[in-house]
C-alpha cells in the first residue's frame, strides 16, 4: 500500500509517525512543507524537513516541537557572549543537520537530495519529500508591516495581527516531480493536522500539487488541526479569524473541500458533522489529539480504516502495534522557537 502524507511541522510529524510505526509493510511519502525555510549564518534550514526527519528518527524533541531530544546549546551560549543576540535556537547537534544540508546544496545537491541522505542516515525508512527543490519563502503581511516567516513565528511569537500571506516564489517553482508520481499512484493520501495557511497551502500554491489532488484516483482525507475552535498548537485558529475564516474544523473542512473524500474530525466537535457531511465528504469522528506514540498510531490506523471505507475496493486496513519505546526526554526545554 503507497500512503502520501502532507504535512508541515509537528502536527504533521506526529501522525506521519504513527503511519509509520503502525504499518510495517506500507510504503510512506511524506510531502514537506518548505516555505518555512530560511538562512541563518550562512546555513540552509528547513524546520519543517527537519521535524518531520527527526520525529521518525525517534530523536524529536516532544517538549518543544522542533530539534532534538537532549541536545545542549553551547553554540547559542558562544553566540550570545559574541553579543550576536540570537532568536533562533539551534543545537549543537541540530547545528550539523544544518552544516550537512547547507555544504551539500553548496556541493551542488538538490534539497531533495540533501533530504534523503539526511533522513537515510538517521535510519528513515519512510521517504520525506521537499514540495520542491526551489525556493519558496511565506512573507506574513501583517499590521505592523510584512516579515519573513521565521522573523513572525519566533522572533515575534505570532503576535502581529495577519492580513494575509504570500507564499513567494511559489508560483514559479516546480514541483517535485517524485511528489507529483507519488500523489498519482498512492492508494490513500493524507493531509495532516497541519496548519492550514502556513504548512499546507504553500505546498498547495506550487503549480500542480492542486491539479494532482483534484486527478488522484486514490481517496483524499485531511485530519482536523482544530479542535473546540482552537489550535492544538500553534496560530492556526488565531490566523483563521484574522484571515476572515471562522475558527472551527468545519472551516478546515470547506478550505480543503474540493479534493477531500473524508474528513477526521476530533469527537469534541461532533456536533459539526452534518455541516460537513453536507459539503460531499464522509467524516470520522475520532479523538484526534496525539498525546503520545500510542495515540499517533491509534488515529494513523482509524484513517486508513477510513479511507478504506471510502474506496470502492477494500484494501486490508492496517496492523496496530502498540507499546512502543519512549522518546528520549530532553535535558533542556524551551519554547523559544516554536
Ligand atoms: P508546525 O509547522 O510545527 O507549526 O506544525 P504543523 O503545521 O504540522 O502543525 C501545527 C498544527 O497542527 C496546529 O494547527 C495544531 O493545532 C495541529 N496539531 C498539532 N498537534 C496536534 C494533535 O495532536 N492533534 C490534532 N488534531 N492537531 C494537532
């Protein structure tokens, strides 16, 4: 069985993982957000690329969301004594993902290139995917002015008040074409709990990716990122109602209604399922919120029962295997990046 999952950060991360820990014989693509991605001392860094990578590595940092588990900041100290005042939380071991990425696209790599070495050597078996090898950058019109993503979301904690986003360079970049053969011939594809402006829908800005959706012949479910109205994590229900969207699931569902087949909606909003079974789709009531690596699995498995549901010829569903090693816990949390 091929599965497809779009996906940002963590949210994404989180149930791409459970796909994986829970279907031993599936093949996994991962189609990763990029417009995240930014330069910082002369390195390329991808988040989105890097949470997904090292959340199926089993070395995410669970409590931050973003680097690795354990890892020191002795860098950060170094660049701070130098007064350099740095927002941007890179640890030492991060630091050589960056270092490794950044010296191989000098080298001449693709970003898709420098991906599948990374996430090979970390043991991956799942394939993550760049929605491209160009450059693609979200600008946050806000308020106060327009501001790269990275400057936004760290530096000013999403607190600007967003007029609306502009996923430049998206519009000129190709995509992958390895993405563009996976939506074709995947046999359930997923758009995760992600963010819906700032994760999915740049992917969905590079030409094609839509269109490929709209022809795939394999069922399309998207598993809500808002529950009660709120983000699990993050500015998603916050930039909903500044983009004029009312904040709820059912908001998810009609953004994404023309190429979805079904929907996952979180058990706590159930009282939104006729409205969104009335836009076309099946929906799944599920407790969608992924605690820990045992719930990952539990809803990565409810979905491909799902979409096995939702396709005329039944596919076999899939094997849940529970009680799984803990993540590693860090030595140091902060909250300082995202
Ligand atoms: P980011 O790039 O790290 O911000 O990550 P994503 O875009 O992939 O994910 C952020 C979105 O995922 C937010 O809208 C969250 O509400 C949602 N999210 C995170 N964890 C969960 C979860 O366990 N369950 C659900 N349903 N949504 C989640």
């Amino acid at each position: 069985m091929n599965f497809v999952v779009f996906a940002g950060g963590v949210g994404g991360a989180k149930l791409a993982d459970g796909m994986a820990r829970s279907m031993d014989d599936a093949s996994l693509t991962i189609i990763v957000n990029t417009a995240d991605d930014f330069e910082l001392y002369g390195l390329h860094i991808s988040p989105d690329l890097d949470t997904v990578m090292y959340t199926l590595a089993g070395i995410a940092n669970p409590e931050t969301g973003w680097g690795i588990a354990g890892d020191t900041f002795h860098n950060f100290d170094m660049l701070a004594r130098y007064g350099a005042s740095p927002w941007f939380h890179i640890g030492d071991r991060d630091m050589a993902t960056h270092l490794l990425r950044t010296q191989m696209l000098r080298d001449g790599a693709t970003l898709a290139e420098a991906t599948r070495i990374l996430s090979e050597r970390l043991g991956v078996t799942a394939r993550i995917l760049p929605m491209t090898n160009d450059r693609v950058r979200t600008v946050v019109d806000t308020e106060e002015g327009l501001y790269h993503f990275q400057e936004y979301f760290v530096k000013l904690h999403w607190q600007p008040e967003v007029r609306s986003l502009i996923y430049e360079g998206a519009g000129e970049a190709e995509p992958l074409p390895a993405a563009l053969r996976a939506i074709e011939t995947a046999d359930t594809i997923v758009i995760a709990p992600s963010n819906l402006y700032l994760s999915i829908d740049p992917i969905l800005a590079v030409p094609g990716m839509r269109d490929a959706l709209l022809n795939a012949s394999a069922p399309i479910i998207a598993v809500t990122p808002i529950i009660g109205g709120e983000a699990v994590k993050g500015p998603a229900a916050k930039l909903m109602r500044e983009l004029g969207d009312e904040p709820s699931a059912a908001a998810v569902a009609q953004h994404y209604a023309e190429f979805l087949n079904g929907f996952v909606l979180d058990e706590r909003d159930a009282e939104l399922q006729p409205r969104i079974e009335a836009m076309g789709m099946g929906v799944l009531l599920a407790d969608t919120l992924m605690r820990n690596a045992d719930d990952r699995a539990r809803l990565a498995c409810e979905v491909v029962t799902f979409a096995d549901r939702l396709r005329p010829e039944k596919m076999g569903g899939c094997k849940l295997n529970l009680s799984l090693p803990p993540q590693k816990q860090p030595v140091r949390s902060t909250d300082a990046n995202r």
